[in-house]
C-alpha cells in the first residue's frame, strides 16, 4: 500500500486528519522528530513511540553517505536496521547538499559536490535521489529539489524553481516502490506569485502529498507565519501538506493554522543536548546555578519519564559533570514537549477550539528559544 | 535497620547468599555497578534494575567535591536525587584521593589534598568520610583508609595498615546513622600475614561487613587470584565481603570461588562506551570493519535490549557516526552480560556445581579483555 491522508475535521484552516502508512496510522498535524543517520540522538525508539511520535524523518544524504543506502538495503531496510516499527519519511538530501558542501555544480542533470566526511565526489540526480530512498524503504519520500537561501535574487529563485519542477517530474518517473510514496516540494521563498504557480505545476502532476520547502532558510519567522497561508492554500485539500524542517513551537502553531499537517525539527532534541528545555513558561538552562538547589521537576505536572523522576538540581549537576544522562533526559523531555504540543493542538481542532487554544500557548511560549 | 547477611549455601569456598539493605534484598554474590557522581554512565536507572542489579557503588569522593554532600542531604539523599530505588554502597573517597589526587599529605589527622576539578584544597579525616556518607545516605559505607601501591616496600606497607586500622576505629566512633553500615577494610597487598593481622585487629573491632581493599592496583591478576583464598579465609563466615574495584569476568570468578560475596567495576560501561563488548566467545570490537554488514546481534541468545533490537552492522554505524546510542546500548549490553554472569553463578553454587561453571567460563573467556 502507499499512503493514505483522510481529514476528520476542519478548523478555520486547521485542519485533524490521519495518514495511512505501511509502518502504521499517524495523526495529524503531525510532529516528526529527525533521526539523521538512523537514531534520534540520545533517545531510543521505544522512547520516541511512547513520546507519541509515530513518524520520524531521516536523512537521505547522511545515510546515502554512511552507512551506505545499499548497506541498509542489504539488512533489511531503515526501519529494521534502526528498530523502528511506525512510519518514516526520508528528505531527498537536496537540502543538506546546499547547507553542508561547500563545492558543489548544479546543473539541469542534478547535483555534483562533495562528502562533508571524506571528501569523495558524489553526483547526487533526481533518479539518484530516489534510488537511495528505495533502498531506505522509507514510507514516505521526498523528490529532489533546489533550495535556495532567502533573499536570493529572482532570477536565482526562478532558476531554482525550474530546476525544482523538472526533477519533480524526473523523480516521479523514477519511483518504483508501490510501499512508498513521492511527496513534491513547493518553492518559491516569500514570493507567494512564485509559490502558487510552482505549487500548480506540482499540483498538475498529482502527487500523493505535497511539502513547503524554503522556509526556515534565513527568513523572519513573522515573514513565513504570514506567507503560510497562502501557500498552504495553494495545495490540494485531499492530500497531506508537510512543511519541512520547521521549527520552533510558535512555528508549527503558525503552520498548524495555516493547515499543515506534518512538520519536522532538529529543535528538541539539539537544544536538550545543549541543556536548554521547552517548558510552557518559557525556556529553562539547566547549567545555570539557579537550579543547583532545586528539588523540584524541570516542568510541573509534565508527564515525561524527565520530570516524573528527577530535579533540577539533578539536571543541573549532569551537565555540571557531563554525563551522558543529562542530554539524555533532556532530549526526551524537549521531545515530550513537542508531541505533547501536538496532541493538544489535535485536541483543540477537534473541539473547534484552535485559535483560542492557539493564542494561550503564543503567550506562554513568549519566552521560549 | 542496618544490613544484614544471610548465607544460604556453600559450595567449596563459594557462597550463595543475602543481603537485606533499608532499600531492599540483594542476592549475593553481587556485582555493583558504578555510578561515580551519581548516575551509571549512559545507562537509565531503571534499566541498571532491569539488567539485574539491586545495589550500585557511588563515589563519596566524587560526590562530596560536586554536587557537594550537604546539598545531595538537602536533596532528600543519594536514592532520590538519582532516582535509584534500591541498595547503595559508597566508597570512602581514600581511593581517589590516592589515584586522582596529585597533591596530598597523609598524616594520622588524615589526607590533605586538591580537587581535581578546581584545585581547592580539601581535608578529607575519617570523621568527615563518615559525616559524608551519612549525608548521602548510602546504606552500606565504607571506612577511610590507605590504599597504598602494589610493589610498595615493607615499611610503606606497615605504615598504611597502621593509618587504615587506626581510622577504621575512628570511623566506626563517628558513625550515628542506625540505617547505614560501615564496612571495613582490609590492606596489606600481596603479604598474606600482613593481612591477617589487619583482617584480625578489624574483626576484633566487629563491623558488620569487611571489604579486601588494595587489589587491582598493579599487581598480576594471577598474584590477586593467588591471594584472595587465604584473604577472604580471614574474615568472619558470617558476615558479607566485598572485593573492592574489582574486575574483569575472570577476576569476579575467582573471587567468587575464593568466598567473596561483593564486586564493583567500571569496566562493563567504561569498555562499552569505547565500542568493546562481553561476550562468551570473547570481546567483539564494534569499531572494527567486519562488523559492517554483519545483520546477526552481537551475542546471539543474550536477552539484553540491544542484542534484541539491533545488529553488529547498526553498532558499527553507530560508533562510525559518534552517535550517543552506541555507548548507550552497548554499556548496557555489558551491564547485562556482568549481571548474567553472577546469576549464573548463583545457579551453580545452588546446584553444588561452582567448579564445573567456573572452569567452563575461564576457557570462553580467554578472549576477553
């Protein structure tokens, strides 16, 4: 089977729904936490099920790199190779391409650049793209695009945008697996003209979900709030819409309102490595001295195995002494918070009670990274 | 209550055994594992439980330099701020203070020396290691005493034993907790007179337990095998004995063939988080290359959580990728390896066939590090 998106429930533009997967039912809108290379950092996977992921991300050019697509092909695919039972979505590793290599040529063809790890030469095509994520056997995968950073010129942005639709196409000729699904990538930056007619093209081509790609690229966060909307209405109500790589709590309320269904981030897990946690009133450093006496939770009333079972105090001393558990339990509750952002959110859409659900939380997370 | 040592079997000089602690029953012999400043590197408190373990060593020297013992008391002591509902035993920080510390004075009052964090100096008498201990709340504490290195000269030796016995007592006066026992400890290397005296003067004193202190410290692990018979032979049947800081599989089964009840070790998480693992056909370098494609676990039938869920091939990536889930599950395969190595040998002694076990055991671990 591929996949299958049913909405339960509209909202304003918010919308309830489930996506049908091979790996198992997700509930939408979805946060899906990144496990680059086939691990969530410092979190094991029977620890981001019972977080109430059941989706995650991996990276196709971190695996396709190491340990090798073929490799996982070999043992059996990523969910086997990293016991991950539910669902996964691989990206087409176009997005690291343009963050991490620093020599890479871009033609019509694809994209030639270099290994950040060994510096070996890799010719990264669109046909490539999805061979790699055949061997993953991700559930979902995404077609190779050109993302270009914000405030390139039009030209840029229209070249990028050309480039974007013909590997669409190419992409979409490619894929074999009738276990997977192709999702396209809208670009276009802050150009909503740009973004509606790429978005049409895509459209035209009738692909099983459709993802905003280009936000989160060096934009205001208020300037991708206010262009969500309309590129999310650009997007055929039936299928799901997957805005990648975004972001931070009061992001996804933006997109959520905006009538995205998934979402991905390296947020909670790379700011709970770096001692920082998401709390309702507002971010919380736990190196900071102010905790070193504190004998109560991290979060109060927060249901994660983090805030039932340690202090502040404690916290604060792992990452005094650099221990393993502090990122640990760090990362886990940040993850809690996320699904638990989620699960609300859900709540609140089911009830027709988003925006004022939504307003609460801005509030609160005034404070937060 | 304080502790208390019920000896359920002989078998030679091997002993099956149990230990009632204030935080519940300890079936002996036992293997403590380490968690040095509060925390058992990388491993969760409840999986420390699920491998088996029912009591953990924490350092006092360790502890008391950060986060600060009084603070830990404030706290609500060691079991609660680490989250660990079961048995504690603390060393007396003498140890580190003779391994860690560079600059230190000995004299009769007690040890002089400087942090290794911060370099302040630091007066560790055996009142104040009581005093510690008290304020962590361990249920089994261990008296101060000199450790000196092995191959040391006569006189040195003498001079240790005489500072040990003296602030054994001194410990054992200072002593108020009525849910705590101090342990004592024996010195003297590899002079077996030398220890007996010690052991006699020590069980003339009547602790409730007595710990061989001054093994693992440079000598041959065959001179210490030597040793332990004659050593363990001098402390009171009725009692439980602790072998300190000790060792590697093979090192355990000797001390349990010589009559040793207690053993405390970094090597299962120190080793595991280096990529190294137990095995019974020897260790298994996941860091090495043949590993690469290998789907099988890394010990075919162990029932740990990372032989159930993971390849060889998805360590080695983990490892290649510094990803923090390899020392995580391999720390914790060693952990389970340790621990079904002393329940198997609690089977055997129970099954009056202790020799036969042990000697089967030495010849598959030969390859182990």
């Amino acid at each position: 089977m591929s996949i299958r998106h049913t909405c339960l429930k509209n909202d304003g533009a918010a919308r309830l729904g489930r996506l049908f997967t091979p790996h198992g039912v997700v509930e939408t809108p979805a946060f899906m936490p990144v496990g680059t290379v086939g691990t969530v950092k410092g979190i094991y996977p029977f620890q981001v099920e019972q977080s109430g992921s059941r989706i995650l991300l991996a990276n196709t050019y971190h695996l396709a790199l190491r340990p090798g697509d073929e490799r996982v092909a070999r043992l059996g695919g990523l969910h086997r190779f990293m016991n991950w039972p539910h669902a996964i979505l691989t990206d087409s590793g176009g997005y690291q391409v343009f963050s991490l290599s620093e020599r890479r040529v871009v033609t019509d063809a694809g994209v030639k650049f270099r290994s950040h790890l060994d510096g070996s030469l890799i010719d990264l095509t669109p046909e490539r793209a999805v061979q790699i994520q055949e061997n993953l056997g991700s559930d979902i995968a995404m077609v190779l695009d050109v993302c270009p950073p914000a405030g390139c010129d039009h030209a840029e942005m229209a070249e990028a945008i050309r480039r974007t639709l013909l590997w669409a196409k190419r992409c979409q000729n490619a894929a074999t697996r009738p276990d997977q699904s192709l999702f396209a990538i809208v670009q276009g930056g802050l150009d909503l003209e740009a973004r509606a007619a790429c978005a049409a093209e895509l459209v035209a081509m009738d692909f099983p979900g459709y993802a905003l790609g280009g936000f989160s690229v060096g934009e205001s966060p208020e300037a991708m709030a206010q262009a969500l909307p309309a590129c999310a209405a650009c997007l055929p109500v039936e299928k799901p819409r997957y805005l990648m790589g975004v972001g931070r709590p009061q992001d996804l309320i933006a997109g959520m309102a905006a009538g995205i269904d998934m979402f991905d981030c390296v947020l909670p897990t790379r700011n709970g490595r770096n001692a920082s946690a998401y709390t309702r009133t507002g971010e919380v450093r736990l190196r900071n001295a102010r905790h070193r006496d504190d004998p109560t939770p991290l979060e109060e009333g927060c249901p994660c195995p983090c805030c039932t079972g340690y202090s502040r105090a404690y916290l604060h001393h792992l990452f005094a002494a650099e221990e393993m558990l502090g990122p640990m339990l760090l990362s886990l509750h940040n993850l809690w918070f996320y699904q638990g952002l989620m699960r609300e959110a859900r709540q609140a859409i089911e009830k027709g009670a988003f925006n004022a659900w939504a307003l609460e939380w801005l509030v609160c997370l005034e404070k937060t990274p």
